[in-house]
C-alpha cells in the first residue's frame, strides 16, 4: 500500500478520474489486505470510460498501487491508482502518479469496502 498526500486533487491528466469526495480517510491494513484478495473481481470489470472503453486489466502484479480513502455522498470509498511497475522519474511514493496517455499501463478505479465491489475502472488515453 503506498499511502498518498492529502493536498491530492485525484484529477487525472487524460482518464476519469475519482468522483468528487467530501473528505479523506485511511483504510486500515486490514481493509486493504481484504480488498487486495478481491482483486479478481476487479479483473473482471470492463471500462467503461475513456480511453480504452471495454478494456480490461490482465495481470495485477504488472502495476504498482497507490490507494487514497475517500468519503463520496457519506459513503467510504478506497480509490485505486495503478501504473506499470517501473517508477516514473522522480519517483516521489507519497505522490500521487499521473501521467497523460500512456493507455493501458495506467488506470484507476473505485473499491467499495462495505460491498466489496470494484467500479469507475478507466484507463488513461493513448498518444499519437
């Protein structure tokens, strides 16, 4: 789990990004473990937003995770920021990572704790 700065606006350069949130919080070891042996429901879910509509994930273990609690409409939410496994440059952990384009090596997505789904998967779009 890589904890993110609270200052973070969660606004993605070229994806749909988190809904809008009222306030953070900090999921517990114990709830992120509990998500992370979920993740098979998240490879599951299809895109349904820009960039790479009906994409789905292949291999988790190809990204490095960023996690940010959020509170949407009074309901606790975990937001998932994913990207390929080699650290951009200046890497900075406590940062959250957004890159434009990229397509498929980046991605994001919605965690529901209380249900133990996963939604909002979107990948970032792809340059040309």
């Amino acid at each position: 789990m890589t904890p993110v700065r609270p200052r973070v606006a969660l606004v993605q350069c070229s994806r749909h990004g988190s809904p809008e949130f009222e306030r953070l919080w900090s999921p517990t070891a114990a709830e992120i473990r509990t998500m992370e042996s979920r993740f098979s429901r998240l490879l599951r879910l299809e895109s349904e937003h820009c960039c790479v509509l009906g994409g789905r994930i292949e291999r988790m273990e190809t990204y490095r995770l960023q996690y940010v609690g959020l509170v949407v409409a009074g309901r606790k939410l975990v937001y998932v920021n994913a990207f390929c496994s080699a650290p951009p440059p200046a890497w900075d952990s406590t940062a959250l990572v957004d890159a434009c384009d990229g397509g498929p090596c980046y991605w994001g997505a919605l965690y529901d704790p209380e249900t133990g789904r996963f939604s909002e998967l979107a990948f970032n779009g792809i340059g040309g």
